[in-house]
C-alpha cells in the first residue's frame, strides 16, 4: 500500500511538474487567467474535504477497537462506529467532488476549457486527475461499507481494509491540500 | 530496531557534516565564492529527515516495551514475520479486471465505444474480486 503511495506520490509529482513548467513558460497568461478563480470557493470546499480526512480517522479509531457501528442514538457522534463516519466521509467527499464539478462548469462559461489555452490545460489535468482519484475512493468507501455488511462479526480484517482505504483517503487530502496552494494561493 | 535507530543518526549526522563541508567548500575552494544554496539546503533537509526517522524510530523502540526479534541474537527469521492481511492463493478475478482494464485503455486509443464494453467488466470482476472471501463457502 505504501510502496502504491509512493508512485501514486512520483505520479502528481509528474503533474505539479507539468503546471510549473506551463507556468514558467507563460506568466503573462496565468496572471490573466487565475483572475477568474473563485478562491473563497475553492478555500471552502478544500475545509470540506480535510476535514473529511478527520471524520476518516475517527472511523478508523472505531475500526481499532473493532466497533462497526454507534452505540448511542444517532446524533451522538462520539458513540459512533465505523458505519457511521465513513458514511459522513462519504458524503463530505461526495460534496467536495459536486463543488468541483460547480467549479469546472463557472470556469467554463468564463471561456476557461481544457483545451483552449496552456493555463486551462494544466488547471484540469492537475485537479481533474484529483477529482478522478477522489471519486475512485469513494467507491473504495462504498465497498468498504459493504464488506462490513457482509459479515456477521467485524473481525481485524475488516479494520485493516478501512485502514488502508483510510490511508488512501489521506494521500488525496494531501495532495489536495499542495494543488490548493500552488493553484489558488500562489496563483 | 536498536540497529536501525542508531544507523539513522549516524546518517544524519554525516549529512550535516557533508553539509559543511560543502558549504565551506563552495565559499572558500570553488569557482563560486559564495553559499550554493541547493546543495546546502537539499542536505541538511536530508540530515534532518534522517533525525526525523532516527527520532519516529527511537520512540517505538521505548514504546514497545522490551526486545523485538530483530534485537535478539537467537531469534529465528519467522519471528519478525508479522502478518500481513489476507493473501489469495489463486484468483480468476485479476486476469478478469485486467482484461477489462485494458478493454477501457484500447477504447481510449482507438474507439471510446469499447470504453463502455470495458466499464462493466472492470464493475463486475472488481466487485468480485473485493467479495470473494465474502460469499459462498467464505461467508461468515
């Protein structure tokens, strides 16, 4: 899993790479077109997906002590299980990938397209392949959910599925959180 | 364990002292005459990286409270194997994700129609291979 990390790591490297250079190459452009970024936008939906990578290790924490699902009524978080903080990381990724798609389509009305400038290219090579890897762990969420209920008794093996999901999970909010500050921040 | 903590100061510490040398090396014996900011900066981060392990690894070795095998002269090689998840002897499942995968890949290339051939191949046999020691005889 980790050694994956690791090419999945040189992979955005390649990315980042691509961005800089793109940029190097034609400031006068990214001067141009990152004028039409919506950072509150992006800041608000990146504070969705960290604190989604939070409400994963809480579900990891109940994977540890072998607890699939909440013991209290429902709104009692601190008594919930696995099910339960996976099913809200869900649902908070599941936003942050919406957000993206609202971004994309106002980027677009605003004549930003993959293909119509190098600026354009490199902002939805580097966020869409983000995007992709997001919506691939969510179905990885999906699917950890139902190996959950699938067995009768949630035994170790089960924990360590929602541990390397989780590990995942954080990889992406990482990478997320440098793609935020080269593409919004530094600009 | 107690090896490898060791190891990684000792490399940390020949990095901050290749450092030096670099550093008054490239101010005082090179064609440069001044700091060479690359280098300096690149070894000692890798000096400090190496301290972050040595450190991460010095910290787990006082908190596992007592030797691992790794430590003991007369442990055998299988006492530090752990375990390390559930392996399937053989499985149908990769060569069936594979085929499908690369369904995907030549639709890519040469028509996106065969995308969508190979979209519900990947699907099945990934669900398939996710829940083969889930179903059947392996449901528990």
């Amino acid at each position: 899993m980790i050694v994956w990390l690791g090419s999945e790591v040189m992979f955005f490297a390649g990315l980042f790479a691509i961005y800089f250079t793109l940029r190097s190459t034609s400031p006068g452009l990214w001067a141009q077109e990152t004028a039409h970024l919506n950072v509150p936008y992006a800041l608000v939906n990146t504070l969705i997906l960290v604190s989604s990578s939070f409400t994963c290790q809480a579900g990891v924490f109940a994977a540890e002590r072998l607890q699939s699902r909440r013991t209290g009524k429902l709104m009692q978080f601190w008594k919930w299980g696995l099910v339960e903080w996976f099913y809200l990381t869900f649902s908070l990724g599941a936003v942050f990938v919406t957000g993206q798609v609202f971004e994309y389509a106002n980027l677009v009305s605003e004549h930003i397209g993959f293909d119509s400038n190098a600026y354009g290219s490199s902002f939805y090579l580097t966020t869409g392949f983000h995007a992709l890897h997001v919506t691939c762990g969510l179905i990885a969420f999906l699917l950890v959910l139902g190996r959950v209920f699938a067995v009768k008794n949630f035994t170790h093996r089960e924990a360590t599925t929602a541990i390397v999901v989780s590990y995942y999970w954080h990889f992406v909010d990482v990478v997320w959180i440098g793609l935020f500050l080269v593409i919004y921040v530094l600009k | 364990m107690r090896a490898n903590t060791n190891l990684f100061w000792i490399l940390g510490g020949f990095f901050l002292l290749a450092d030096a040398v670099y550093t008054i090396w490239s101010l005082f014996f090179s064609e440069f005459d001044r700091v060479e900011w690359v280098g300096t900066v690149a070894m000692a981060l890798s000096g400090i990286f190496a301290f972050f392990l040595a450190f991460y690894l010095g910290r787990t070795y006082a908190a596992q409270g007592g030797e691992g095998p790794s430590d003991l002269p007369d442990a055998n090689i299988d006492d530090g194997d752990p375990e390390m998840g559930t392996f399937s002897p053989w499985s149908w499942w990769p060569l069936i994700i594979a085929f499908g995968l690369a369904l995907m890949f030549l639709g890519v290339a040469v028509g996106v129609w065969i995308t969508f051939i190979g979209v519900p191949v990947v699907a099945v046999s990934l669900i398939g291979w996710y829940y083969e020691y889930y179903r059947g005889n392996f449901a528990r």
